[in-house]
C-alpha cells in the first residue's frame, strides 16, 4: 500500500528508537506494532475510505501511528495543533471534517459530527483511491487558506534514502515543516525527539538530555533564544545543524547565531504548505543566499517573483481562488533576488509597504534594528499616511531596563545613519513583548496601536 516504503525501513530498524515522547524512548518496532493496531482499528469504521478525518493532537507516538494509519486507509487528514476553541471551530467548518479524533497523551476520542463533504478536490482524491492532507495557512491577515494535497504526492520524495540525524521535531503538527520532519527521520531510520513545549529554556534542556543534533525552527525562536540566553546553561554540544524557515531571517541576528554557536551548521529552509519544502543549500553558514530545488522542482522568475511547479502541488484551495497562473506554475507571492545558482527571499509581495512610491519591505528595517544594542525583538508595520500614502512604524522591546528616551534616540540615530530616508521609521513604540503565533511567526500588525510610548521620528 502507500506507506510500504515506510513499514520497510521500521522492520529494518526494529530496535532503533524511532521517537523519544515526554523524554522515553520508543522502538521502531513499538512504532510499527501501534500503527499496524490503528490501521486495523480504523479499517473498521463505516466508509472511512475517502473520509475527512480532523486529527486534532501534537506529535507523539500514539498521533504519529494515528496519522499513519488514517493516510494508509485512503483517509483525508486534517491535522489540528490549534489551541483556541474558535480556530479549531473554523477548520471544521471549512474543511467539512466529518470524523474527529482527539489524542490526548494515552486518551483517544473518536466523534462523528453528522456532517458531509463534497468537494471537487476531495472527489479527485476519492476518484483516485488517495489520501489526502488538509493544511491550514496562519491566518494572521484573515480567512486561514485551506490547501488540500495529494498525501501520495508527497510521499514521493521520501522514497529516496538520506542521512537522517537525531532530530527535534520543533514545528508543529499541523504545520508542513513538522510534517515532513517527521516523515524525512522516519523513512531514514533516524530518531525523532517530540517536545511538550517549545520555551528557549525547555528546548534547550531536551538538546541536552538527548542529545539533539538537528533543531528546525523559526527565526523568531532563535531570536528569543538569543534574548534569553537559555544556552549559556545547557550543554547543546550535541548540535551539529540549525535549520531556519518559515519567515525572513533578520541578517543581523543570524550574524550573532554564528558567533554564538561557531561549530554548529546553518542552513536556511525553503518550502510552502501548497509545494512542499524544497531541497536547500545555504551559500555559506552566515550568507542569506540559498540554492533551492532539487528532484521534482522547476522554477521561474516573474517580475521578480517566485514560481514552482511540481508533481506535489496541491489541487487547489477549499475555499480561496486557484493559486496557479494559466500555464500550471504555483505563484508563491515571494519576492526574491538572484546571483547566479542563488536566490535571496526578501518577503512576501502582500508584506511590501509603499512609502511616496518607494517600496520597502519589513526585514530590511528590522536587520537594522537588530543591530543596535539592547534592542531584543522587532516588527515593522504601516499606518496610512495622506502625504506619503504610508509611514513606518516600528515596535521594539528591550532586552534590558533603559531610560525610554535615550533609547529612542539611540534608534533614531542608528536608523538615519543605516537607512536611506524614506526606510526611517517614522513612530517608534517600546513595548513589553512582541506577539508572535504558535508557529512562532512574528503576529504582523496592521492598524493603527494608540501607545504613549510611540513618538514621531522628527
């Protein structure tokens, strides 16, 4: 069946550990064991074949083989890590689920919501006798998309054997990056580390205790490692490679990462729920240049934006617009620059703020702000402006108590001797803490925040 491959490589490595869950080791065969009760157990369930089945949970070894054997009895998975009542309620109702499974460590729930689904993406995948997976964008700007993928399509890739290192699974369950984590380790026999928080001190304790050598995160979460200074308590000698996606990374704070972590590997991640991650090589351990690609990618430039097309591309949205141009290429909004074999990825065009006829996106203005000391955490937004259309706004914390004017001058300055004019934040507000999502992605802001701590750039 589709997950053959995958059963394969845990006979192989039967006595492996497969997954380390709430810090205890478990087999590859425990592993293949579970999964071959719940694929039985499903098999069981009236019609299931071709049924939307929400697996609401965070990785662990019982959701893992839960996923598995959803995937293996042609199910259509969407998987939930959503926390709030009301986004949990909303990827119901969009993606129609009609089966909820709860997993709670041991405890699993199974509920029939009484609801159908018909949809002609769902349809093609039942036409096809293929599982499928629904994946849920952020949402941070409004309606979440709803990309509806091939779960066949996607395993493609992992049918060819590489390394696979004792890994972190950081990224969540419900996000692409945690999804093809899991599936990379798995299918190359390596050993998955799952972890009930993700606090800088909490991650680094797991590194230590077993012995992490890969860790896929965020930039805003190796920023908040930085702030905390959680390392400096912790043997992290275990950590060979860094991988960071999922947003721009701040030049500057990958600058102090590498002089933090001299021996340890940076290596920048490139990929989109509706593509799946891309084969990467990072220019060099500090360069923001990225070759991307690899088996089954072709890509293109338009207007300087980046286009993919692949045999792993989603069908299409639930409940937005096709995101393919006419000639079948993904258009994945990210502005990008190259050099040669390279690419540098500046940000999503719908981030782009216009300043008189300028354009200017957020992590050039932050990559500044980075830079000056005691500044911890960054974002920069617009608020409407009736002589320039837009002003920049940019929201700080500090990483110590310092007297609030002197440091907004000390911003002030540093931006208009590093930035050309039109760049310069024009309101600067200190807060307390910068909001970020539970994917640890930056919150973007955009309306107006009354603050009295905010001031003109004059």
């Amino acid at each position: 069946m589709f997950l053959d491959f995958l059963t394969e490589e845990f006979k192989n490595n039967s006595q492996k550990t497969a997954i380390v869950w709430n810090d205890q080791p478990y087999s590859y065969q425990t592993l293949l064991e579970l999964f071959e009760k719940r694929k039985a157990e499903i098999s069981q369930i009236s019609d299931i074949k071709g049924k939307v089945v929400a697996l609401k949970s965070d990785f662990s070894l019982e959701s893992t083989s839960m996923f598995l054997a959803l995937a293996e009895n042609e199910c259509i998975i969407v998987p939930v890590n959503s926390k709030t009542k009301e986004d949990v309620k909303r990827i119901y109702d969009i993606s129609m689920v009609e089966l909820l499974i709860e997993i709670d460590n041991n405890n699993i729930t199974f509920t029939e919501t009484g609801k159908s689904s018909d949809h002609e993406y769902y349809n093609v995948l039942r036409e096809r006798k293929h599982p499928g997976i629904v994946l849920f964008s952020s949402g941070t700007s409004g309606e979440p998309k709803a990309a509806v993928n091939d779960f066949t399509a996607l395993l493609e890739k992992f049918k060819t054997r590489r390394y696979a290192l004792t890994t972190l699974n950081f990224l969540l369950f419900d996000h692409i990056g945690g999804v093809n984590t899991m599936l990379h380790t798995l299918s190359n026999g390596g050993k998955l580390v799952f972890t009930k928080e993700r606090t800088p001190e909490f991650i680094c304790r797991q590194i230590e205790k077993h012995k992490v050598e890969l860790l896929p995160v965020s930039p805003t979460f190796l920023n908040l490692l930085l702030i905390s200074e959680a390392y400096k308590d912790f043997d992290l000698s275990s950590l060979k490679k860094i991988t960071y996606g999922t947003e721009p990374m701040p030049e500057g704070t990958l600058k102090r990462l590498n002089i933090i972590f001299p021996d340890i590997k940076f290596q920048q991640t490139y990929g989109l729920m509706e593509v799946g991650i891309l084969r990467t090589a990072s220019q060099s351990n500090n360069s923001l240049w990225v070759k991307l690609g690899g088996e089954g990618y072709e890509l293109r430039i338009v207007d300087d934006i980046l286009h993919i097309k692949t045999p792993s591309g989603i069908l299409g949205y639930l409940n937005y617009p096709t995101p393919y141009s006419d000639d079948g290429w993904f258009i994945t909004g990210d502005h990008v620059e190259t050099q040669g074999e390279f690419f540098r990825i500046l940000g999503r065009r719908s981030e782009l703020i216009n300043i008189g006829g300028e354009k200017v996106y957020p992590v050039e203005i932050e990559t500044v702000l980075k830079e000056i000391d005691n500044v911890g955490e960054a974002i920069i937004y617009s608020e409407p402006n009736s002589i320039t259309g837009n002003i920049i706004c940019a929201e700080v914390t500090m990483i110590r108590d310092e007297d609030k004017g002197e440091f907004r001058s000390k911003i002030k300055k540093y931006c208009r001797e590093n930035l050309q004019s039109f760049k310069v934040p024009a309101k600067i507000i200190i807060a307390d803490k910068i909001e970020y999502t539970d994917r640890f992605k930056k919150k973007q802001i955009k309306r107006i925040l009354p603050n009295s701590n905010s001031t003109d750039a004059k």
